[in-house]
C-alpha cells in the first residue's frame, strides 16, 4: 500500500478537513529530536548502512521480539548470542524469514514506521511479502551504497535540526568530538545517562563506581562520587548536552541528610541489599535535580520498565532484546521527596515518562498541572503509536493541558523510523485537535498554534535545545 | 469564539443529529445540585460579589494550579498567604494576568466552564486575549452591580431547584438558618461533612472533637462522640440535609466491635499512629452508614486524594491549593466490612466517587451492579471534563447500567460555573446515548428517557431532594 | 427494535460501509466455543428447556444481578436458597418482574444478546415491556417443547462446531461419554477445571484431595497427587478435552524444588494458611504448565475475581450469584516463575485472560508480544461487551498484534446467548478492523484475513479444536 495522504486522520469528514490543514502546516517542520539512542559514531564515520536485514530486523527490538513471540529463534534473526555461536549472517535469508512473517505487524506501528522508511527513503511502494522479498532486498542494498543514503546525508533529508544521543557517564564522547571537530553542521549532542554507576543492583556496581571517579580524579567517598557526577555533567555540557537521563524500575526519590546518604553510600559499595539499591537510586534523582539547578540540565526519568524479564533470553542474548515488561509505577508518594526540595524550582525542568497509562490522568497531569518544575514526556516506547498517542493526550489534556507537555521525542535506535515517528506524532496531535475544533472545543486559529508548538516549539523549549 | 449550538456533540453526522434532539429536551430541565461547595453566606446576604478577579480567577483552584504550574507565582493572583503578607490586591492587574496565560487552558473544562459563564452571564461572545483583558474587565465589573447578578438572581436564572452546600460537623449553619427565615423560596440545604472531626491525623483533631461533643452536649468518650454525630446529623436534617459527605485519603472501611472501637478512639485521641487513624477512619465510614439506616442522610464516599501534597504551598498558603494529587484507590477489600454490615439493607444509599479511574470498569461498576445500597457518583474532580465524563459512560455502563448512578453533581466552589457544568454533562450524555442509538444499541426513546434520568430525575431521587 | 444489520458498526459512513464487507464475510462462519459453562447433559440428554424464566432469569447471574442491585430480592427471581427455603416457582411472575425492570439493562451486553435471541430464536421483534411480558411469555414457553428447540436441535441451529465445557478435576465425564456413545455428530469436549483440589483455602480441600487421589488411585502424597493430575488430565483428554482451566484469585506462579513443594503440600493438607495457599496455588500453575507440556492441553488461567463477596449472598444462596467482583492483578512479577521454566517453551500454550483493563496495554500485550508460549484471550467477563472488546483490541493490538490472541470465546452458562456473542464479538472486531482500513493503517485484504482469523481460525488453533 501506498502512504495515504490521510493516514492516521480522524475519519469523520468534517475533522478530517480540518486535521489536513493543521497537518499541512507543520508536515515539514525541522525535527528536533531531543531524546533516543541513535549511534554518535554514525555521524562520526559517515559510512554507509550495511545490508537491509542489519538497517532493519537485527537492530530493532520492536521487530525481532514480535518474530520471537511466534516462535522464531533469535538467532535466525542474525541477533548476536552471548557467547559468540554461530547466528544466521547471510541478511537475505534472514530478510526472508522477516518477509514471511510481516503479517504479524498488521495493527502494529512497527508496520507503520516500515512502511513510510520503505516509501519515502527507498521509493518502494509495495507492500512487502514472501513473493517480493528478493526483490525488495536487492533494490534497498542497491540503494545503501549510494552518497545520499550515508548517515549525514539522511539527516538532512530527514530535516533533522538537533539531535541527541544517549550516554553512558562514563563515555568519553569520542564520537561527539569527532563530530564537533569535523566541522559538518549537524547538531548531535549527548545526554548524559549515569544508570550504571547509580543502580547498585547491578553486579558491576562497584567496578563501575571505580572507573567513574576514577576518570573523574575523585575520591571514592560520597562526595567525590558527587563531584564526579558534577564533573562528568559538565564534560557532556561542554559537548553540547542538555539533558540528563534516568532509567529506573521505579520512580521513588528521597532525600537523606549528608551523613544518612553518605553512609548509604559507602554500605550499596560494599554489598547492596535490594532495599538500598533501591534506596540509593531514590536519592540520586533528587541529587541529579539539584545538580540540575545549578548546572541547568533538563532532567528526565524513564522509569517502570522490568528489564530483561526473560532469564533464557538475557542469559543467551544480553540485554535489550525485547524482554522488557513495564509494571505499575506510582508517582504521588515516590516523587514527593524530590518536589519538596525542587518541585517549585523555577532553574529546574523535570521531563516524567510512564508506562503505565494508568498514571496519566490520576497521577502525572494532575502533577504537572501543579508543579512548576515539571513537564510530561509524551507517550513513550509500547505507548509511542497512534492510539497510545491519542490516549495520551485524551488522559493528560484536560488536566495539565497542552503547555506541561514537551510536544514529541521518538526514543529511537532505528535511525530510518525517526522521520516516520515524527511523521505519526504530527498526524496524530493533528487529528486530536481537529477533533477539538470539530466539536468546538477549541478555535481552529488555537489549533494551528498548538500543533506547531507540539511538532516543533515545545520540545526545543523544554529541552533547551 | 462564541458559543456553538453543538459543542461537544458528537462530530458524525447521525450522531450529531439525534444528540440534538435528545439534548434540545433537557437543556432546559431545573438544576439538582446536590453535593457542592458554594458559600451558604451567598444566598443568605445576597450582596454584589467583587470584582472579576476576586470571581473568576482567585477562588478557582482550576484555573490558579494551571497559571502556577506555568511559574506564575500565586501571590500575583491575589492568592492569600498564610501569614498575612502582602499579595496582590488589584484586580485588574491579576485579571491581566489571567489573560495573558489564556492560552494555558486550550483544551481544558476550565476553558469551556469559563466562555460559557462569560457569554451566558455577560453577553461576552469574545475570547478573552491580552489585548482585550482591559475592555472585558470593564464589562464584567459593571455588570457585577446589577441587582440582576446577585446570588439569589443567579440561582433563578441559573434555573436551580435546589443545590447542597457542605459543612463542617461544627458548623453551626447559621446562613441556612438566615436562608430559611428570609422567606426566600430558594432551596439551599447542608450536607453533614465530619472529616475534621474524623480524621486523627489532623493536629487539631483532639480540639475538634472537644469542641464537638461540647456542642453536642455529650461526654468525651466513644459512646458521646458516636452520639454528638447523632445529635449534630439531626441538627443538619432539620435545616434541609439529606446527606453526609466524607472526604478520606482511600476508602478503607472496618467493622470492630464495641470494645474495640471504644478502645481505639481513646487511642486516637491521645495520640494517634498513622495506622490508628487509618483505622479510626474506616470504623467511622461503618458508623455513618449505620447512622444513615437510621437517619435516612444518604452517605457519600470521596477518597483518595493526597491532599496537599506541596508542602511549600501549604505552609505558604493552606490548603486547597490546587496541589491535591490523586492516588491509586482500591473499592472491593476496602468497603467489604461496610457492606457486609449494611450493602443489602435497602435503608442505605452510599454513593461512591473516585479519582482512580481504573477502579470503574475493574471495581466500582461491578459492585455497584450487585450492592442495592450502592451507586456511582459522576466522573469527579480532575475527570469532571467531556473526555472524562465520556470514559466513566464507557466503563461503567455496561456492568452498572444507567439506574446505579445518580446523574451529575457539579461539586464546585465556582458559582457561575455551575450552569456552564450542568449544561457540559448534558451535552456529553447526550452525545454517549446518540452513539448508542447510532449503532443501534439502544432506541431513541429510550435514550430520551435516559436522557432526562441523567439530567435531572436520578439526582433528584438518589439525593431525595 | 428489531436487530439492526448495521448495529454495532462505526458511525462513520465510509469506515460502515467496510465493516459490512468485513463482517459479510465472517457473519456465517461456525462458531469455535473453546471455553464455556453450559451442561454437558443438556447435549446428553437433549431434553426441551422448561419455561422462559428458567432459560433466561434464574441461571444468568448478569441477569439477576442486575435486578438484585436495584433492590429485587434473588427469591422472588426463583433463585434456588441455599437451606431450602421457598423461593418464587412460578415463571410467569419471575418474567413479569424482569419485564418490569428491563429498562435497567439499557446500555449493557445482557439487552443485546437476549434481544437477539428472543429474533433470531423466537421470533420476536418487540422489545420486552410490562405490557407484552405475558404475551412473550406465552409465545417463548409455546415454542420451547418444539423439537427444534432442543439443545442438539439449537447446536446446529447455533452453526457450532466446537464447543467445550468446564469440569471439576473429579468429574466421571458421564455426560460426554454419553454424548460420544450416543453417535451424535456434534463436539461437545470437557476442560480440566482443577481449581477445587488446588486451592487450600477450601474448607473442603482435604476432602477433594482425598477423593481425587482415591479416584486416581494414587496415594495421599506430593508425588501421589501430582501422579493423580496426570491420570485425570488423560481421563479428559480421552474424552476430548484439549484444555485446562485455573480460576484463582491472583496470577502468581511459584517453582518450588521438589522437597520444598512436597513439604507445602502436606502443610496446606494440614490446615493452610494464607500464605501457604497461595504459594500452593502458585506451585500448582507451574506444575499444570509442565505437563500441558508433556500431555498437550493448553492452559487457561482466569484470575483476579473476588469471589463471593457479599457474604450474606453467599450464605444464604451459594457461589456464583453475581457477587464475584475484579480486583488488581500484576502479571509480570506473578508469572516470571512459570515462565522461566516454560515461557519458552515451543511445546505449551498459555492463554491470559484478566479482570483488570490496566493490565491490557502494561503487562499482557508487553508479555504475550514476546513470550513464544503466551497468547492472550479475548476480553472477559465484564468487558465480553462492546466497548470492552474495542478496547481489548485498542489497548492489545499496537504491541501484540492479533496473532498474540486467540480469537472469541463466549464463557457463558446461557446457551441462546452464545450466538448473540460471537455476533458480537464478530462485528466489534470487524468495526475495529474497519477503522483501521478507514484511516489507512491496513489494506482491506489484510483486514478479511484478520476477520476471518479472529472469527475462527485463531481459536481453532489456539485451542487445538
């Protein structure tokens, strides 16, 4: 199927009129992208993508876990095992086996993001079956080799304006640096991302604590540790970063005396009981906001996820392979530590996720209706596709309004969908507002303002980029 | 914009048509207010209210949490500070204000609740903008004169029927009494609310109850307390109460025996632990309910909302700031010892409310659809808006049916408001039965019998007013 | 009303027209009823059904409860006493009270499918009022001793080709060896139902256990009990089950060592407590999960039901009369046991079901969108309605895709109603569907192999039928 140039719009005649001229005004809007995990050494190197199975199936966990969830085996996947054995390495049997199965995709905005990545960037129009698969294969790798299709040449076409990465605090941003100094004009920044030296569960706690101040020239006591979280801020500052980013199975904050948090401290680096693990990470959001308010970091928090839920998976494969399974996450007690110290701190922006959509209306906008200090992330990760969108602004408007949230990001490793993303989230706030105006909720002269400010305004304001 | 014939109808085209005909029959049916927040003292003086800021914007919770969550401080609108400090006390200045933020509540009920009072009381068709701040201020101070916009006029020309305010155990109701002797052929009633006398853990708790069985003559022991609230339900009975009102952080309810219950209140009164006055509460949620088999009050149940939950702001400025957050609320546990002690007795009318809700379709339809003693009340609070009034149809009719709610409540402090709630939640029941009759689930004639159970009759009889 | 051929479908004009395509093709397909309660000896013996109160009041707890919430007492509706006390005998009165209050059903599932059976079995258009009540009456009881209205006779009629009841672990299966010997051609399988000697808060456990062991001929022992298991699981499949079915109250799971599982087994026989039930009850999901993976049936859990909650109810009329109320449930923490050990497992089938909507979107379509062993089944109980079915695949869809799930299941003990559900189901789904090829998510190609899938194939299956 070809994209429809109404795809995704309300399909009432009326609102759909009016989503084609809001839609029509912001369709080609720079993208910011203020937060996702696209690879800095891209931009660095400049080299092409290699086979289609390796741009498309491999790397994109929302495509191999669905295969996964129908018996395929990641291996035939080509998703490098742990140790090393064998996997499937010839990219078009593996892109075959993708073909065969992409009807599992049908109501999925995976089919979605592949199809316009498909249309707008390789010319392909068809609808992607066992019978074409070859053929499809054979005409993107043509494609791959060609100039336009290398990281920065996509960027371009793609109308990115800014965009940010996602970093370890102990990563030495060579790849940043190597951008800055090539003197191309694309803006890729880093966003500093120190789970790994805060979340004490992890069994490289220590070694990892080690290393960080250790490359920080700090002490290995809790201030030097702080010093060295201020020291490494300001490093990813200096290569443009603008935000801070904390990915938690939870979202509880608290805030210790000195003597309280230092001795916690030094007890998580010996030997960390689940209590204090969980503890110190509660702490180390409401140190991250205050560090915040004096270097000017945008704080988010990604937090809910269970990680690696699959023993056998993990065990076999690593992280990230798709086995990530939210759990209900609470805010108003969590949160209330870290709002009483910085919730009406006017130096601090508090970006909150969720996925838990359960949180929208009962916890988050009532939260950021009030909170100076904070905003609404938009629907993130399994919730980042129309109807979770959709819902997303039906659960969070009417309470924190359009001005608490911080329009779009599309947290992405899959460089080609970021467009697509982009493309659904306008369609979808769009038609949102046309219904507004639809049903005379709102003027259509509001709407065209709204619609800019959530495609474009919003996220770079929040965002500070 | 001014106001549109079919705001908030449905936007297809059949739908459209019949929530027409369906709201044309009840638009202009009597106003049953019958849980709410108004100022008994305006119906008893009947004085001029001020000016248009000390109206619209420094009383509303709504529209001050809006405008503070955006970093505009409260003591710029004219908010009262705790200790007396110097706020802002021009009106014009925190209506400019007001104006120049306008722009916050796009998409929001206060945004909807507020054109309407401003065309159908003011003849204001215009959107309030900075530039036209000054004029509409202007109009709206001069009509405020008007013997025509005092509150016994409004509530005629608001059509109210009869409206509940809600008052403290204590309180010794003299504008309901001033109301009664005036003559005046308005029906203002209490609603017996006793949190303060209730709720251990309140630092005044121990001088409320004092105070309390004082006024009721009683002794300061649990048979006297348990008689005060006797004593003190009759005395709001006889100035026109038919309900209790009980605002507790869950709906947690217990069923001790004497002893024990006489035991904890003399726990509670010395000294109580958080899980004391925990208990406390859901023995006295039993009580009430036993007192209504008695009495006939019909019992309302509002829980779960973390009350004041900015510290800064409630130490700056007290309570009901705008910073009451929602939490998650569970019913079935929770209300089993209430409702195995009185859910089958026909004396009883408990009506449930809810700011979790993913306890409509999970908990609260499902008992309310077994329970004779229970109903449902509207969507409240935060959900007190058309998407939110939509949901609580949605999820709760399918099991509860119509005939276990009680129709609309507007529970506001907002008194020009009030027409402007009744007349959205007319509009979006409508729209919810046009669907039903578009897809033919339902027939029209039924729907229009609904309609007018919805808009006036359930109210009317739940609340036996 | 007669039943409208459009009823159900989308308002909207173009996305209509698709759904009548879309369901054309679907409407006539049999029906695969692979999880229900109706009695097996009504196919055994396929006697007439008494009168309409019996076939259509006194078994359907959606029905009763309904009328029970708005204060009609359960004995005069016929409903048998537990002691044996005089309830209403005769059916006329029963039916005219249910006549009286048929408004109440207004909006929900229950008028639906009694409408429809009262057309498409009966004949009758009209809707039921107190003025016709004696007239349908008299018309329904004329039609039922036609032979064509015996349960055989209603089974082709109905177009069932398969469909499966639920039985007790102890059940002898009489009445499907009958049917099986009878040479009637319907299927009419059993499902291995076991929750009455797993769940050791029964005060009759013990007894069950002793009885199952007895029956099984194996010993009173961990080993002897799970051996028991084993014959019984063969004893169904014999007689064509291909199914287990686990009714508890939460979905936790638990792996036990042998010597530990064996140590609880003989505690819980004891006397259990709280504790200990439920980890035995969480052992036991596991233990089924390993032998479906030996023996093949697939597993069913149905969890999260409060049952018989209002405890005067229940003494005085037993289980199962509309006092079962939803709560919380989790699924991530709760199945991680299981699925460490089975959720890979290419050799088992697990289908989800929940009480609790939350779950949808957070933790099922995250699980069943990964785990090669999980599907989940369709909306339950509560939400088997319109918009719970939208909202099952609205909240499902976009992270598990379709063939995550297994299609319709009915789940009723009314039989005339099994028709009217899968009508149901077929036509919410086809309107789903048809919404997403009127916004061009899908191709309408696409859409009738999805229809087709969700109406029969999937089922077929998932279940083995």
């Amino acid at each position: 199927m070809a994209l429809h140039p109404d795809r995704l719009f309300p399909i009432e005649s009326d609102a759909r009129l009016i989503a084609r001229r809001l839609f029509d005004a912001v369709e080609r809007l720079p993208i910011i992208s203020p937060h996702g995990h696209t690879d800095p050494s891209w931009y660095a190197k400049d080299e092409a993508f290699p086979d289609p199975a390796s741009l498309f199936v491999k790397p994109d966990h929302y495509i191999f876990r669905m295969l996964y969830s129908q018996g395929i085996q990641l291996e035939d996947l080509g998703v490098p095992r742990q140790d090393g054995g064998p996997v499937e390495t010839d990219g078009r049997k593996i892109w075959r086996l993708f073909a065969k199965h992409f009807y599992l995709f049908r109501g999925t905005p995976s089919r979605l993001w592949f199809q316009h990545a498909l249309e707008t960037v390789f010319g392909i129009e068809e609808r992607l079956t066992e019978k074409n698969a070859d053929a499809l294969y054979d005409k993107i790798a043509g494609r791959l080799a060609d100039p336009s299709m290398r990281p920065r040449a996509l960027y371009k076409q793609f109308g990115i304006e800014a965009i940010s990465t996602t970093d370890a605090a102990t990563d030495d941003l060579a790849a940043h640096d190597a951008i800055l100094k090539s003197g191309w004009d694309g803006r890729v920044v880093p966003a500093y991302r120190p789970d790994a030296v805060i979340d004490a569960s992890r069994p490289d706690f220590r070694s990892n604590v080690e290393s960080f101040t250790a490359l920080a020239g700090t002490k290995l006591d809790y201030q030097g540790y702080l010093e060295a979280h201020r020291i490494r801020r300001a490093y990813f500052k200096k290569r443009g970063a603008t935000s801070s980013d904390h990915g938690h199975p939870n979202a509880r904050t608290a805030n210790l005396s000195a003597s309280e948090a230092s001795a916690l401290f030094e007890r998580v680096l010996k030997n960390a009981s689940v209590a204090d693990a969980d503890l110190f990470r509660a702490q180390m959001l409401t140190e991250m906001a205050r560090m915040s308010t004096e270097d000017g970091l945008v704080m988010q928090i990604h937090p809910g996820s269970f990680r690696n839920h699959n023993a056998s998976v993990f065990e076999r494969f690593g992280m990230d392979k798709g086995a990530d399974i939210p759990r209900s996450t609470g805010y108003v007690e969590e949160l209330k530590p870290l709002l009483d110290a910085f919730g009406n701190d006017s130096r601090l922006t508090l970006i909150l996720f969720t996925l838990d959509e359960t949180s929208y209306s009962r916890e988050l906008a009532p939260l950021a209706g009030h909170y100076p200090a904070l905003r609404l992330g938009p629907a993130w990760w399994f919730h980042d596709s129309p109807e979770g969108m959709r819902r997303f602004r039906e659960l969070t408007t009417e309470t924190a309004g359009f001005y608490n949230t911080v329009g779009f990001n599309d947290d992405t490793r899959a460089y080609l969908s970021i467009p697509a993303r982009h493309d659904m989230a306008r369609r979808v706030d769009c038609s949102y507002l046309a219904r507004l105006v639809a049903d005379h909720r709102l003027d259509e002269d509001e709407a065209h303002e709204i619609a800019h400010d959530l495609a474009y305004r919003l996220a770079k304001q929040a965002y500070k980029l």
